[in-house]
C-alpha cells in the first residue's frame, strides 16, 4: 500500500442539476476529492473516486485490525477506557463494559472486512441503548409474566 496525499472530507458542492448539465467537470472535480451533490427534496450524496472509496474502506480495516490487537495487549484496561470514547458506557457494569468491549471490536473487524457497517452501528447503537434504559432507572426492574396470554385492543383503533 502506498501512502497517498490526504484527501479533504468535501472538495466542493454542487447541485444536482450541475452534475446533470456538466457532469464532465463534475466529474473532474471529484478526481481531485469528494464533491457533495445536493438534491432539493432529497439526501446530499457524496462523489468520490474508487480510489479514494477504496483507501478510506482499507484505513477502516486497518483501524479495526488495530483495535483488535490493542485489546489483545490489556483487554480489562480497554474495556475501562470505553468510557473516554463513549461516556455513555459508564452506565454499564464493569462486566458489561466488557462484554460490550469485545463485541464492538468482533463486529468492527467483521463489517469492515466484508465493507458492511450496519454490524458495527447496530452493536454501538444497542449498547447505547441499554446504557440509556439503565440511565432512566430500568436496570433492575422484574417483569410480571402472564400465565395466560391476554387479548388486548389494538391502539390503532382509537
């Protein structure tokens, strides 16, 4: 691998339209860097090179491998600095922080090996999550089961 010249998050913005009138220049533009394309009732998309899409899908795995080797040296200290990275995880037990430790580096080195992030945000995000019930006091609440299952109208209806 080379080391490539940094690249500027967004080189330039252009409207949708422009990318449809000049899309050779546009074009041009996005071989110098990202160009963001703006759409009036729509997302904002970015274009960018292959090139550029490929270093940036081969930085994160190189990210990830790095991770996975760092928690590899002192996994207990890692776990514990979780909370310098996400301050929300200091709702979680010491022992959750570890499992949540390990799965956010597991799901890390998968989604960004096969180039699919979903993993990665999905583990971040229901961490986040039950660190946030935990925060509104709903860690050690009992649930009452029901023997029999009970009709209920449907909230729709009202």
């Amino acid at each position: 691998m080379s080391i490539a010249t940094p690249r500027p998050a967004v080189t330039s913005q252009v409207k949708s339209s422009e990318l449809s009138r000049n899309s050779a220049e546009v074009f041009h533009a996005a071989e110098r860097g990202p160009v963001l394309v703006t759409r009036r009732d729509a997302e904002p998309l970015v274009l960018t090179s292959k090139a550029a899409a490929d270093e940036t899908d081969q930085v994160l795995s190189a990210a990830a491998s790095l991770i996975g080797v760092a928690v590899m040296v002192d996994p207990e200290v890692f776990a514990q600095r979780l909370t310098d990275a996400f301050p929300w995880a200091a709702a979680l037990s010491e022992n959750e922080r570890s499992l949540f430790a390990d799965e956010l580096v597991a799901s890390a080195r998968a989604c960004f090996s096969l180039k699919q992030h979903n993993l990665f945000l999905g583990t971040l995000n229901g961490w986040r999550g039950t660190a946030e019930a935990y925060a509104a006091g709903l860690r050690n609440t009992t649930n009452d089961w029901l023997d029999v299952a009970a009709e209920v109208a449907d909230p729709r209806a009202s």
